[in-house]
C-alpha cells in the first residue's frame, strides 16, 4: 500500500506540475497576444495622427471656406421636404420630442437588425447637436439623488455591449444614470445603431444621461478604422451629409465630467500641464491650432499663451501648433496613457498624448481636491486595472 501511496502522489505531483505548466504558457500566450495586439493598434493609431496632423494643417491652409454643409445647414421643414420616407420601409418612426416609448421602439428595432431613416437619422442628430451645443466643456454632476451613476468604457460599434450592459443594469433613467465615456464608433458593425441609441437616451434624459468624447470620435479616424465606410454602407445617398453632421455633434461633446466634485472622468488622460479650469476658457467645437492660436491672439489671455508656449516646448517644438489636430490640452485628454513612472513624457507610440506618472496624478488630484481619475482608452486583460497607488481606474 506505501508503494501505491508514492506512485499515487509522485502522479499527482507530475500532473500538477504539468497544469501548471500549460497554465504558464497559456498566460504567455494571452500576454504575447495582448501586447502584439496593442503594438499593431497604436502603431496605426500613430500613422492616423500624423495624417489627421497633416489634411487638418491642408484643410486650414488651401482649402476653400466657401462651401456648405449639407448636413448641419438643413433645417427641419426642410428634412421633411427633401427626404421622403417610403411606405416600404418598416422600420421605427420618430416623432419630436422624443419620449421613454421612443427609446424602446429603437432598441427593439436594432435587435431585429432593423435600420432606422436617414430622414429620422438626421433630425435626431440635429435636436442633438441642439442640446450639446448648450453644455459646458466640463460637466459636474451629483450622486445625492440617483445615489450612484454607471460609467461605460469604449463601445466601439458593440451593439451588443450595449444591450447586455442595459440588461445588466438597466436602461437609463433619471434614477439610473449612465457616463459613456467615449469611443463609441469605429471597429464594430453597428456604430450607428449605438450613436442613434446613445442620443436618443441623451435627447430623453439629458440630465442622467452623459457623453465624453473619445479620440474615434474624430473624422479622420472614421476614415481608418470603418466607421465611415459604415455610414455610407448603410446611408448611401445620405450618408456624406450624415458624416458631415456628425463631424460637428464630435466638437461639440463635453471632454470631462467630474462627480460630487470628488472624481474625473477623461477618455484618455492628463498631462502636467492640464488644467481644468483652463479647459472650459476656450470653445471646444473650434480645436484645430490655428484656430485657437488666433483666439488666443484675439484675448490676448497671459495663461493661455503662456500654456501653449510651455506644451508646444514639450511636445517637440513650435511645429505641433500647427500640425496637431487639436490644441495640446484636448490632446493631452483624449490620448494619453499612464505609466508606473513618475514624470510626463511624449506618448510616442501613440503619436499624441502623453504617457503620465503617479506624481502627474497626485499633484492635479490635489490640487482640485480630486480623489480619483477614471478613464478608458486601452484595452485591458482583466477589463479594468487600477494603478497609481489606487488614484487611477482603467477600464474597457
């Protein structure tokens, strides 16, 4: 029996030792996947940067201001007589303004694989641009009533991201309210379903429900990673004044929301240089450059000239005022990444942004009596992470 006894616990002994083993490499591969993964992501990301950089710097040098929009220029009557909605089509019908039924007819209607009109699509883009235009840069918000609010990482054309976290946690209401924190396009099948669901909700609760924007939420990255090919799939005919439309709704989101004035929420991140009250001094739907540098001639304001100065320096010179898509303080939030160092660097595998330390952390914390930054950005192996001594919460 003591011989069966060894035998049975030396193959106990070798089978563990060999799960372990195959567990080790498993996690390996997982981990080798994940960075292969990340390096391919960023490395394109960086190239759209750099072409965003350079057609944003052709578009406001050469490029003629005489045109119209056909998407932001047309008013409701004229939708209504422009754009027929055929006794065919079966899918949702919108009436304005929209109510709770509204919201629910859509969502029915995308799990049915159901398009909505580009007539309703229009109109519901515009009331939206309408509402957002009347937000600040930063929006402050409040748990004493509805007592705790989700917030939602990159959806990235998910639909069905979206209906499992309603499923989950409910569909949004003003005792439910939700924070979408960017990146709701681009990669996935059904990016629009989940804008026209996304401000639908907005347009019904705007009050509960609350939108950041992401750096996809950018025409020239649409043009890479397949949102706009999406649009013009599904919209054909309509689809330029769609995007065109669209293109405006992006400048207009809001680049932070701050809860109970205890926690940040960015898409990207921080510099040591962000400041949040500088952020709401300037218009956010005017972010090329040289745009900015002209408004800043027109003020003639000492701390913002003095900032666009001291980032210019440290993102590599005079040359990224005119190339960035954006001024340094909406890259800097819509791209950056943390970092286990301390200390503020160039993200140079992103190409804009900053990779930002704990210190970086601590000290804007502390200086608006903050207790943590929450953001998304980076695909994480576990679906969130939290870092910098617990200050920092990264989630998908």
């Amino acid at each position: 029996s003591d011989c069966f006894l060894s035998s049975t616990i030396k193959a106990a002994v070798l089978i563990q030792r060999w799960y372990r083993s195959y567990m080790a490499r498993l996690e390996m591969r997982r981990l080798y996947s994940l960075s292969i993964f990340q390096s391919i992501e960023y490395a394109e990301e960086q190239a759209q940067l750099q072409l965003c950089s350079f057609f944003t710097f052709m578009l406001d040098h050469f490029a003629p201001v005489n045109g119209t929009d056909p998407g932001s220029d047309l008013t409701m009557t004229e939708l209504e007589k422009t754009i027929e909605v055929p006794d065919a089509y079966f899918g949702p019908h919108l009436c304005f303004p929209l109510t709770a039924a509204d919201t629910d007819m859509l969502l029915q209607a995308f799990k049915h694989r159901q398009h909505l009109h580009a007539r309703y699509v229009l109109q519901l883009f515009h009331e939206t641009r309408k509402v957002l235009q009347q937000m600040p840069n930063i929006t402050h918000l409040s748990t004493s009533y509805a007592k705790e609010i989700t917030i939602c990482g990159d959806l990235h054309g998910k639909l069905d991201d979206l209906l499992l976290i309603f499923y989950k946690n409910g569909l949004p209401s003003e005792a439910n309210p939700y924070i979408f924190n960017g990146d709701f396009v681009d990669r996935g099948k059904n990016s629009m379903e989940i804008l026209i669901i996304l401000f639908a909700f907005f347009l019904v609760y705007p009050n509960h429900l609350h939108l950041n924007r992401g750096n996809h939420e950018d025409h020239i990255m649409n043009l890479r990673y397949g949102f706009t090919k999406e649009v013009m799939k599904k919209y054909r005919s309509y689809g330029k004044a769609i995007l065109n439309l669209l293109q405006d709704i992006y400048s207009w989101l809001p680049l932070a929301t701050i809860i109970d004035n205890k926690v940040l929420i960015v898409h990207g991140g921080i510099s040591d240089s962000t400041d949040l009250k500088f952020l709401n001094l300037f218009q956010r739907n005017k972010v090329t450059m040289e745009k900015f540098q002209r408004k800043v001639q027109h003020f003639k304001h000492p701390q913002i000239a003095a900032f666009t100065e001291q980032r210019g320096t440290k993102m590599g010179g005079s040359n990224v005022h005119h190339f960035l898509p954006c001024h340094p303080p909406v890259v800097d939030i819509l791209w950056s990444d943390p970092k286990h160092q301390n200390g503020c660097t160039p993200n140079k595998i992103r190409g804009g942004g900053c990779y930002f330390g704990p210190d970086v952390t601590a000290r804007l914390l502390e200086r608006y009596n903050l207790k943590m930054l929450i953001r998304s950005h980076e695909c994480k192996q576990e679906g969130y992470e939290i870092c910098h001594n617990g200050k920092v919460t990264d989630m998908l």
